[in-house]
C-alpha cells in the first residue's frame, strides 16, 4: 500500500502560533489538500465532554420510535433540515442508496442579515430537548474551526488571510448526525450496497468528529483504498468540491467512502457526525485566475454555490 500524506496537525500552532509557525501550518495543510485532500486536526476547540454529550444525544435520536422520527421528515426541504429515512440518498453513480439515516442541522442567523430569508427554520426535537442545545453548540463551535481553517487555505494559495470571511459568515453550512444501522440480514443485502457509496463532499471542507466504529477509507492516486483512523477525539478535514473547483483542481476533494464492517460486526450500529462548510449560495466559484496556467488549464465551468448544491442534491436523490 503506498505511503499517504494526512498528517496530523496542532490547530494551537495556527491560532497562538508566531508567523512562522502559522506559516507552517498554513503549508502543511494546504500540501495535505493538494495531495490527498484529508488532514486530522487536535486542539479544535471541543472538549472531550461536549463530544460524548453530542454522541449520547445522537444515539438518543436514532433509537426514538420509526413513527417519531418520521414526523420530522421534511421532503420538501432536499433532507436539509431534520429527519431524513433510510434509503433516500444515493451516491451519485449509484444505483443502490446508501445504509444509512441522518438528521442535518442548518445555519441560525441571529444578526439581521437577510440571507435569514433563504434559509428554512431548523427543526427541533421535541423529544430531546439536549439534542437541540448540544447540536448547536458543536455547530457554532466547528464554524468557527472552519472559518480558521479557511483562513490557512487562504494563506497557502496566497489570498489575503480573510478572503473567505464574507463568503462564509452566515453560509449555508450543515451539522449532520448519521445512523448507520445494523444490517440484520447480511445475505439479503444487494451486491453492492454499502453504508456510504465512494463520493467526494459538495462543500468547502468538511470538519468530521471521529466516528464511533471504522469504516471510512480514502481513495489514493495509486487507486488504493486508504482507511482513516482519527487519534481519540481528533477531527477529520477533507476538501469539498466546492473548493476544488473554487482552485482547478489544486485543492484534491478526494473520493472516499463508509464500508460495510466484518461479517461478525454488521448487527452494531456506526454512529458518525460531519460538519460540512458551505459559503452563502451568492459566492462565485470561478475557479481563481492563480490556479489557471498552460500546464492547468482551467476545468470547470462558471457556476455560483448556490447553482452547484443545487445540481448535486439532485444528482445524489435528495431533490427531485
């Protein structure tokens, strides 16, 4: 198996560092996104506790009642606030959708800014009032993260530090809490269905709270399947498409996917949290004039976020 660059990096060394330590992290991680598109990140800002809280909170969700959590199941909302069931996303590629249900949490825009008007109401379980708090504390807590790791990107490709400041504040940013259930029949189980079919992340860079089980692997230029294994409560960062296109393909959003467990482990449950970064639906992702030249000619055609998410929640089933 090759060697893969995810290294894993101090958060402190960026946001207490001197120049020359920020300066190094700014270029490890923007070498990491260009290489593989993945780095683990410790001293993000959640203690242990607010983790363990967040994860009981999940677990609490997931084991309500079918007919409960089929009340919060929005269809008109593209699975974008609350409940989504199983077998309603699909990888896009896929034929088979994915072993998995989730519940996503939205922006919550308290300054008067009227991107307010785009956004739909988050949902709120009645159920587990701590649900509700804990999810929005882990919510404001891996923004801010992100701002800060936008703001290193932003470094490394040599935009001024705050470039992303505006596109991002009140974005269109998504906490969601994934079941992956227990496969109770593994023999009845379609050849190629898999708890998260191989897809890169729409997104800017997605933020994940190391996941209760393994499962996730990455796929590396040699075309190998890599697993992840974050270091106790680390963070997983990986690059969105967004970004991706944003750079022209300097910035790798790497295909990765959740695999089914051993034979012997199918009846556990795996319990995961992503946080995925999105700008406002206004930010122009033209690809950056720095990254196009004679030897990267630019790929992507001319398309706002808000066109873009839209597009791919189609293409993954999510919006009809």
């Amino acid at each position: 198996m090759s060697t893969v660059n995810i290294p894993r990096l101090d958060l402190n060394s960026y946001k207490n560092g001197d120049t020359e330590s920020r300066k190094a992290f700014s270029d490890a991680i923007g070498r990491a996104f260009n290489e593989t598109g993945f780095v683990t990140i410790t001293n993000h800002g959640l203690s242990k506790e607010l983790i363990d809280s967040l994860y009981t909170q999940v677990k609490a969700l997931f084991a309500l009642p079918e007919e409960t959590k089929l009340k919060y199941e929005k269809p008109e909302l593209a699975g974008q606030r609350g409940y989504t069931s199983k077998g309603k996303e699909t990888a896009k590629g896929f034929k088979v959708p994915d072993l998995k249900e989730f519940w996503q949490i939205g922006q919550t825009v308290t300054d008067g800014d009227p991107v307010k008007d785009q956004y739909p109401d988050n949902v709120y379980v009645d159920e587990l009032p701590d649900f509700n708090t804990v999810t929005r504390e882990i919510y404001q807590k891996l923004e801010a993260t992100g701002i800060m790791l936008l703001e290193a990107i932003a470094i490394y490709l040599g935009l001024p530090q705050n470039y992303f400041d505006d596109k991002v504040h009140n974005g269109n940013s998504i906490l969601r809490t994934l079941h992956y259930f227990p496969i109770e029949d593994p023999d009845a189980l379609a050849p190629d269905a898999v708890r998260a079919g191989a897809h890169e992340d729409i997104n800017l860079i997605t933020l994940l709270i190391g996941a209760s089980a393994d499962g996730l692997e990455v796929l590396t230029r040699d075309n190998e399947w890599f697993p992840i294994k974050a270091h106790g409560e680390d963070i997983v960062v990986n690059v969105g498409d967004m970004l991706q296109r944003l750079t022209n393909n300097k910035l790798k959003s790497t295909t990765h996917r959740v695999v089914n467990p051993p034979r012997e482990q199918m009846k556990f449950s795996r319990f995961s949290v992503p946080f995925f970064l999105h700008p406002k639906s206004a930010m122009d992702l033209t690809s950056l004039e720095s990254t196009i030249d004679d030897q990267h000619p630019k790929v992507y055609s001319d398309m706002t976020a808000g066109e873009y998410l839209d597009e791919r929640l189609r293409e993954i089933g999510l919006k009809k």
